[in-house]
C-alpha cells in the first residue's frame, strides 16, 4: 500500500473513510429497527416471524427477508404465510420489487412431513 504524500491526502482519506463507515453504521442501525417494529408488530398480532439472515446475522440475498405465519383463525388446519420484504430508514418500494416478492409467493413449495422422536432418534417422513 502506497504512502499518502501529504498531510492533505491523509485528512482526504480519513474523511472518505468516515463517510463510508457512517453510511454503513446507519443502514445497519436501520435494518435493526426495523426488525424489532416487525417483531413487536407481529407478536402483537398474532403472527410468528422467522427472519432469513447469513451466519453472521447479516441478510441473505434474495426478495424474502422474512416469513411470518399463523394458524387461521378459520380453520385450525390451514396455517396463513406472509412473504415479507423488510425495509429501513429512507430505501422505498419499488414496483419491481414488489412484483418479484409476487412471484415469489407463487413458486413457493410447500410439502408435508412428520418429525418422530422415539426417545433415541428422531424419525422423519417421509424421509426426502
């Protein structure tokens, strides 16, 4: 790495540094707001929310942030999902992105399965 050549560019470099490391600190502040307005909205609701995040808690790529479901209150055995897309601070909507986050609810796949614990193993079917 090439020594800055005056005091000028190393103030130049701090402050593009700082810039940088504020946007960041602001959108991860907002992300996290965000979430717990979603959280406390959805416990008060009704709703159960999983949110899809990488291993370091970070979001993953993709349209859904976050599922959120519920048994109906209609009938006991149908359950009710909600594809969410989490936005924060000062990011909008798009009309793509709100057509992408519809197509998403519709190439959803949903299968059955039943999870079996015998007291040693747990048994899974069917088992894919």
């Amino acid at each position: 790495m090439k020594k800055p050549a005056n005091r000028t560019e190393v103030a130049l470099k701090a402050w593009k540094t700082r810039r940088i490391r504020s946007s960041f600190t602001k959108a991860r502040a907002a992300e996290a707001a965000s979430k717990e307005a979603l959280k406390a909205y959805c416990e008060k609701a009704g709703w159960k929310i999983a949110f899809f995040e990488g291993k370091t808690g970070s979001p993953r790529t993709g349209i859904v942030d976050a599922v959120s479901f519920r048994i109906s209150k209609k009938n006991s055995d149908v359950l009710d999902f909600r594809f969410i897309q989490l936005k924060g601070g000062k990011a909008g909507v798009s009309a793509q992105e709100i057509a992408r986050l519809k197509k998403a609810v519709t190439l959803a796949s949903i299968k059955w399965q039943i999870a079996a614990f015998d007291g040693e193993t747990l048994h899974l079917l069917p088992d894919e």
